[in-house]
C-alpha cells in the first residue's frame, strides 16, 4: 500500500473528526439537547445515525471511495439544518452547528478523497477517452 503523505493524513485526521462529530452532535441532539416530546428520545437519535454509520466502517479505515459517496449521505443533513434554520427559531443554533459539522465533513471528504485518490493512482477517465474505448469495443465485434 502506497504510504499516506503528511497532508494527506492531516485530510484524514479532518475527514474523520467532522464526520464523528456530526455522528456524535446528531444523537446528543435527538438524545437529549432537543428531544422530540411524543417519540422516545433513544429510538430517534437511533434513526438520525443509522445514515451516518453506514459509511463509517470504510472512513474509518481511510477508503477514498467511501469518503466520496459519504457525502450523498450529507446532504441529508445539510437539508435538515437549512430547513431548522429557515423554520425553527428554538432549534436555530442546534441547526447551526450542525450545518458547520456537515459542511466541514463535506469539505474534508472531498479533499481527502481526493488527494488520496491520487496517491494511490485512481482517478476517472476523461468522457472522450470513456467513449473512445466504448467505440473500439463496439466496433470490435
């Protein structure tokens, strides 16, 4: 395996914290800063993390694939605090936090992905040289 540079792993280190942070602000939150008053407190800080453990097994373990399709997941979470902003003044600054916590999580996957990606030698194919292989295969027959 191709070793991490220094940046790399403080893309990493960043990567990692904000989306534990997010995972751990989310079910204090739903746990016990704002419950929701008719659900048990538990169950629902239970659901808003199932999405965020899903990748964390693979960010965990520095995959830049995951860091990348992590962020499909985000932006759940980035539409639920623009939505708290916009409708909520009692929730305002859980929603703020949560919007920073998101937010650099989105940034951190991204940046990481992609340095790595490039330490490792993945990158995507540009689309012309995509359909120029799709050519020659298909002509191929």
């Amino acid at each position: 395996m191709t070793v991490m540079q220094k940046k790399t792993r403080l893309l990493r280190y960043f990567a990692v914290s904000a989306n534990l942070g997010l995972l751990a602000w989310v079910i204090l939150w739903q746990a016990s800063l704002s419950p929701h008053p008719h659900i048990n407190p538990m169950a629902m800080a239970a659901v808003w993390a199932l999405p965020l453990l899903l990748p964390l097994k693979g960010i965990l373990a520095g995959k830049p694939y995951t860091h990348a399709w992590a962020n499909f997941i985000l932006m759940f979470y980035f539409l639920h605090a623009l939505t708290i902003l916009w409708v909520d003044d009692g929730e305002r600054w859980l929603a703020l936090v949560e919007l920073a916590l998101t937010t650099s999580a989105f940034i951190a996957n991204i940046l990481f992905a992609r340095h790595r990606g490039r330490e490792l030698g993945l990158k995507l194919k540009k689309l012309s040289q995509v359909e120029k292989e799709e050519k020659a295969q298909h002509e191929g027959r």
